[in-house]
C-alpha cells in the first residue's frame, strides 16, 4: 500500500459523503437538472458551483507549490490529452449519465443508499469498461 492510498479513501470518502448529502444518488434530481424546459432542478448546478470553487482555490496553492505534498511531481492535464477518444468517451458519458441519472461517484455512492437501483448503474458500467479496455488493446 502506497501512503497515497489512505488520503485517496478519505478523499472518496469525503466525496461520496459530498454527493450523498447534496443529493446526487438520486437519479431523479440529475434527470431534473437536465430536464431545462420542464420542472427544472437546479441542485446539481450548485453542487458544480461548490467544486469550481475549491478547485479555483485548490489551482491557487498549486501554482505557488513546488511540489505536491504526498506525490513527487503533479500530474497535471494539458491539450496534448484532448483525443478524439477522450472526446467521444465524454459523449458517451454524457449520454449514460443523461439517461441513467448516475455517474461513477454518485453510482457508488448510491450502493450504500439504494443498492438495488444502483447494482445495474455499477455492473453496466464496469461491462462498459472492460469493453473499452478490450477495444484499447485492439487498436
């Protein structure tokens, strides 16, 4: 065990807590956020609004560090990352999320709150990986 792996479970932890108690294991809730020209639900947008603003000052202490606190070295994104795989995972993202009303965090956040709902969300998902993962290795 790496000693990144005690900060990653309370950090999952605190996420899942974060979604739990914002409501976002509730498909119904996603489904009315997205749902903009009936009863819409603007929950999700203020759960967003929270994490742009850790992550606005979480950018701040980044750019004054020069290292991370348990890493050697950030691993930070750039536009060589933007492929035309990544884009059309994010669709297909955006897709099931639409449709389901889940996504990872909330999915498995959701199996502590409502299994049964969340065991399809969770099984299709990891079926959808492996079958990324067997289309990678093709190509």
């Amino acid at each position: 065990m790496t000693r990144l792996a005690p900060i990653a479970l309370i950090s999952g932890i605190l996420f899942g807590a974060g979604l739990a108690l914002g409501g976002m294991t509730n498909p119904a809730r996603v489904r009315g956020f997205l749902d903009i020209f009936g009863e819409w639900d603007p929950t999700l947008a203020f759960v967003m609004g929270g994490a742009v603003i850790v992550m606005a000052i979480a950018w701040r202490f980044q750019a004054r560090m020069a290292e991370p606190i348990v890493a050697g070295v950030f691993a930070l994104p750039d536009r060589t990352d933007l492929t035309p795989s990544l884009v059309g995972g994010a669709a297909l993202f955006g897709i099931g999320w639409g449709i389901a009303g889940l996504c990872p965090g909330p999915g498995f956040a959701a199996l502590v709150i409502a299994p049964a709902k969340a065991v399809a969300f969770i099984a299709a998902m990891l079926v959808g990986m492996l079958i990324a993962r067997f289309l990678e290795k093709r190509d």
